[in-house]
C-alpha cells in the first residue's frame, strides 16, 4: 500500500520582493532558487506589514519555521514591547522581531498575540509517496 501527500499551496503575506531578494542570496550559496512563504497569524489583523524575509541560515539549511510573538499596540498603530515568547528554531527569532516590530495597526490594542511562519515553499505542487510495508 502507498501512501501520497499532495502540497498544493501556502498563505502568503506579501512577499514578492524579499523573496526575490532571498533567493538571489541563497543561490549564491546553494546554486539553487528557493521559493518560500510567510504565514501571519494574529489576533488582531495588522494594517500593513513590514517587508519580510526568510533567515538566510535557516534558508540555507532547507529549515521551516515559526515564532510566537506578543506586544502591545500604541496609539499611533505601532507596536511596543514586542516580545519574541517561543521559536521552533532561535534561527528565526530576530526575524519575528524585526517583522512584529514592523507591523502597524488602526487602533490602540493591548497584549496582541501572533504567530509567524516561515516554510520553504516548492515552486509547483509537489507530490511525495512512502511505502508502508
């Protein structure tokens, strides 16, 4: 018996230049493209985002990540105290830094919460099959 997994597609936040830009970087060293996507998951909705990018490093090493990040929202819609509280891999936590940090809102909130997701995504739906015998 066979078993097949189909990956058809990622929520992407608006990242057409970085990843440009990313697999430019990554080329370089690998000799490969690499497309990715990058996943904003809050509990308030953002009015617009910084530019994101995936860490070179965990590019590099074909590694997938997340972070959860909470903060407070000013006044003027931009965020304070962010605080970085868990990441799959540090290789990822200034990035989630840099991009809760980058955010902007329409009103002030308090103790807003997010998840930042980072995979490396195929250019084409990609299909693996595993034996289980």
């Amino acid at each position: 018996m066979k078993l097949s997994y189909a990956l058809l597609g990622l929520a992407v936040a608006s990242v057409t230049p970085t990843a440009a830009a990313y697999q430019t970087d990554v080329a370089a060293i690998t000799g490969k493209s690499v497309p990715f996507a990058v996943e904003i998951d809050a509990s308030h909705q953002p009015a617009s985002l910084t530019e994101v990018a995936y860490p070179q490093a965990a590019g590099v090493r074909q590694i997938n990540g997340d972070c959860d990040v909470r903060f407070d929202v000013a006044e003027t819609g931009a965020t304070q105290d962010v605080q970085v509280t868990r990441c799959s891999s540090e290789l990822f936590r200034a990035e989630a830094q840099r991009i809760a940090e980058g955010m902007r809102y329409d009103k002030a909130a308090a103790n807003v919460s997010a998840r930042i997701s980072w995979t490396i995504a195929p250019a084409e739906a990609v299909v693996a099959t595993a034996s289980l015998q």
